[in-house]
C-alpha cells in the first residue's frame, strides 16, 4: 500500500521543479508531516504540542544545517557566527550567531 507522500510522486519530482521550485518542498512537507503523524498519533489522534515540537526541533537542526554550509563555504565573518563545542563524550553542540540569524529569518 502507497502512502500519501509516495502517491505524489510520480517518476522524479525533480522533472517538474524547474516550472514549480516549490514543488520539492511542499513535496516534502507532507512526506514529513504524514511520518510525524505516523510516528506521535496514539490511536489515530496526535496532540497538536507533539506535532509542533516535532516540528520546531526540524526547523532549528535545519538553521544548523545552513550554518554548516555557510561555514564550509568560507563565508564566516568570525568566531562567534558559528561555535562548535565537543564534549568529551563525542557529542557535539552547535551555537553561535549564524544559527541564531536563519533561525530569526535573517540570515
């Protein structure tokens, strides 16, 4: 059985993002929206403050992942755009005013 978000999809969504650059995201958005319900909803239902935690913590490992770019393009303007902390478990963290600006809509 198809799921919603592989309904949608045809052959390559690609072929038609060049008349609709949008069309990769919205494509997307309900891939991830239909696998977060999959994932939270206990008996078919889900509590909307699951869906927006879920959502929010996508949204800012995103930011991270801009900055990422950002940085390794070259494009820093300091030390304190992006910090990278390690701890001596092997986690890392990730702050810094980049982050913070594509999380603000400002990058």
């Amino acid at each position: 059985m198809k799921t919603r978000a592989q309904s949608a999809v045809r052959d390559d969504p690609r072929r038609s993002e060049a008349g609709n650059p949008l069309q990769g995201p919205r494509l997307v958005a309900r891939a991830l929206l239909h696998r977060i319900h999959q994932e939270i909803a206990e008996d078919g239902r889900f509590r909307m403050i699951d869906l927006l935690a879920a959502l929010g913590a996508i949204g800012g490992f995103s930011c991270v992942i801009a900055a990422l770019d950002v940085a390794e393009a070259g494009q820093c303007r300091d030390g304190a755009d992006l910090v990278i902390v390690e701890t001596r478990d092997g986690s890392r963290y990730y702050a810094g005013n980049l982050p913070n600006a594509f999380s603000a809509g400002r990058p």
